[in-house]
C-alpha cells in the first residue's frame, strides 16, 4: 500500500537506526562546527560543490581484476565532470574523504567539514539515498548550516516525492522535508541526466551564495580549459538565468519571486512572464496559506490556457516540477491534469515530470485518474501516464 507522505509522521521508536551511532555523529558534528577538541580547523569554502549521493549496490561491471563499480558513484561522477567542466569545483568523497571502517561511508568528521567547507551541496538522489543514515547526516546537517542545497534524482530506482510503503515512512520521509521548498531536477532516465545538470548548472550560477571558482588547479584541468568548456556546456537558459541573477540580488528576487506567485494565483500571465524575465524565483512558496504552492503549481490549477506559455518559460527556468502541495499532495502534473489542461500536462511530460502515483488526498485520485476522467481531450496525456508507470489510485 502506497501513502500520501503528508498522511504519514515518522516513528523513531522501534524504527531501525543505529542511535549510538547517530549519537556519535551529532556530537561530531557539533564538536567541528564549533572548533572544539579534535576538530580540523575551519578554512572557509575550499570547494564550490559538494556531491551527496549513495554508492547503491555494485553492479559487477568493474574491468578485470578491479572491485565492482557501483551505478550511483559512476553517475556521480558524470554530473561531477559536467559541473567541473562548467568551473566548480567539486568535493567528491573517494577523491577526499577517509573510508570507514567498513570501508564505505566515511567518517561523521570527515562528513561535516566536506559540509561546512563547502558553498553549497548537490544530493543526487536515488531509493538508496532516502535510507541511507550517512546521506542523511550530510543533508540535514547542510541545512542546518543554511548551505544551498540541489537535488538531482539520478537513482535507478529514484525516489519518488510523497509516495512510499507505510513500513519505509519511518526511514525515508524525512527527504519529502528536505525537498519540499528545494530546487529538483529529474536524471532518472540516463539520456535525459546531462540536459538536467544542464539546468542544475544554471540554477547554481543564479544562485548568489554558490561560488563558481574554477580552481582548476585542484580539480587538475587548466583554468582556461575549464572557461572554455564551461561557456560550451551552460546552456542559453542558463546564461539568462545568470544575467537576471546579476541585476536582481537575493532579496529583490525573493520579492519578484512572491510577485509571481500572485499573478500566477491571479492569472495574469503577461505579468507573470515579465517577472520570470526579471530573475523571480521560480519556485518561491506561495505563503497566503498553508498550501505552500509554488507558481508553477499555481499556473497550472487555473484554467485560463493563457497560462501555458506560463508554465513553459517556468519549466525552461528550472522549476522543480515534483514538488508537492502541502495541502493535499498534488503535484502540478496533477493539477493539470485535474484543470483539463492538456498542453501543459503533456509539457510537463515531455520535461521530466515523475511523481506520478501521487494522489489527491481530498479526492483521491491520481494524474491519470483526472486524465481519464476528462476523457479524450486528455487521451494522449494518460496513454504517457500508463507508458511511464503511472496508475490510478485504485491500482495503488
């Protein structure tokens, strides 16, 4: 049986976690933050990016002679070269931590000073990083030092926002809070993983809290290598993204970010496509009640179709497009889908759009339930529901 994340609390007690263990951590982590005893000094960010991510179970395609390779670390290491490649430098655990004894995982030390010597930290997340403790450590503890944090969902399987077995909830709901105001992309389909760094890229460069170095000489590339690659792999989107991010300062992009969100709410599409030019935030969190819609929710609830070219500009400005209404768990595919509103479901589609057997816990029905019920104008909406997994909430 499949759950509404927003239906379900995690309990601590009786779930499986090492607490002596979590204990240490914590008091690790405190111990580094606060320079006390044992603690390596703080030097400041020595790395733009830090790759979170959980090394998942080996595949056996390793060469000759050589341990297994696990799928997570070689598409951690992709998006590593890709983020590189556009001049970050990037903190990879194998490259810089010390091993456990276990020989995985690393070191709750070594884990919080990657954190705090860090500008901002990429969770490359899969099933396994929702169960993993050590993913868990770096995540929150990211948080807490208010470090900038991205997701990319490049897991084989991937986690899917709001949708786990009641026996998991104790273990990995804790992501769904992580994620619920973040910025997500979807890598979960290998061809589409590059285009979707792409769109990370140009969110990191719009970001005014991440550095972007290019400290070639660490990462071992020549600094004009790095230049010049990074212009041939940071998309037209991104560019844009990283002008309006330099007339627009945070604040004032917060502020755009909520004028988007009432002409979203109000439907004035011309209003709404001037401020995502001006460097509103994309997905800022509508804060008139408790629902916490983001404007790409919002445009695609109302069902003013004027509103599509809405939902296309924000989908080409990075909106996360799996983040959840907290009201009753709808995502925006659903909610287009509920609106009748077939071009921008099949946009939202075509862009990556998971979460499919997500439900709306008022009615009960799934994306595909609402396409179907509106019948043939939808019909081609949920034949590309059922082709990618998607079920109705009956089937669930």
């Amino acid at each position: 049986m499949l759950v509404d994340n927003r239906a379900v609390r995690p309990v601590v007690k009786g779930a499986a976690v090492d607490k002596t263990r979590l204990a240490k951590q914590g008091e690790m982590a405190a111990r580094v933050s606060s320079g006390g005893p044992g603690a390596a000094p703080i030097m400041g960010p020595t790395t733009d990016i830090l790759l979170s991510y959980a090394w998942g179970p080996p595949s056996g395609g390793g060469a000759a002679g050589a341990a297994p390779l696990h799928p997570m670390q070689q598409r951690a290491h992709a998006i590593a070269a890709q983020l590189r490649a556009a001049g970050f430098s990037v903190w990879l655990d194998v490259e810089r931590m010390p091993l456990d004894a276990t020989g995985g995982g690393g070191t709750p030390e070594a884990m919080a000073m990657g954190v705090l010597n860090t500008s901002a930290l990429v969770c490359v997340v899969s099933a396994e990083y929702a169960r993993s403790e050590s993913c868990r450590f770096e995540a929150q503890f990211a948080a807490k030092k208010r470090k900038p944090i991205f997701y990319v969902n490049a897991g084989s399987p991937g986690y899917d926002p709001g949708v786990y077995s009641l026996e998991e909830a104790a273990t990995v709901s804790w992501l769904d809070a992580q994620i619920m105001n973040a910025l997500w992309f979807d890598g979960r389909d290998e061809a589409r993983l590059a285009s979707e760094v792409d769109k990370l890229i140009g969110a990191l460069v719009a970001n005014g809290k991440v550095t972007r170095s290019g400290r070639a000489a660490v990462e071992g590339a020549p600094a004009a290598a790095a230049a010049a690659a990074a212009a041939a792999v940071v998309p037209a989107a991104a560019a844009l993204a990283a002008a309006a991010a330099v007339a627009a300062t945070a604040d004032s992009r917060e502020r755009l970010g909520d004028e988007l969100v009432c002409a979203c709410r109000e439907a004035r599409a011309a209003d709404a496509l001037r401020l995502i030019g001006e460097g509103a935030l994309p997905d800022r969190r509508d804060a008139s009640d408790g629902s916490r819609r983001t404007p790409l929710m919002l445009a695609c609830e109302n069902n003013s179709a004027a509103l599509d070219a809405v939902v296309e500009r924000l989908v080409a400005a990075g909106a996360a497009l799996d983040l959840l209404d907290s009201y009753n768990g709808t995502t925006a595919l659903l909610k287009a889908c509920a609106r009748g509103r077939a071009a921008a479901a099949a946009l939202l589609l075509r862009s990556g759009a998971g979460a499919l057997n997500a439900f709306d816990s008022e009615y009960t029905m799934t994306a595909l339930d609402f396409a179907r019920e509106k019948g043939a104008p939808l019909a081609a909406v949920a034949a590309e529901i059922v082709a990618r997994g998607g079920r109705s909430f009956a089937d669930l």
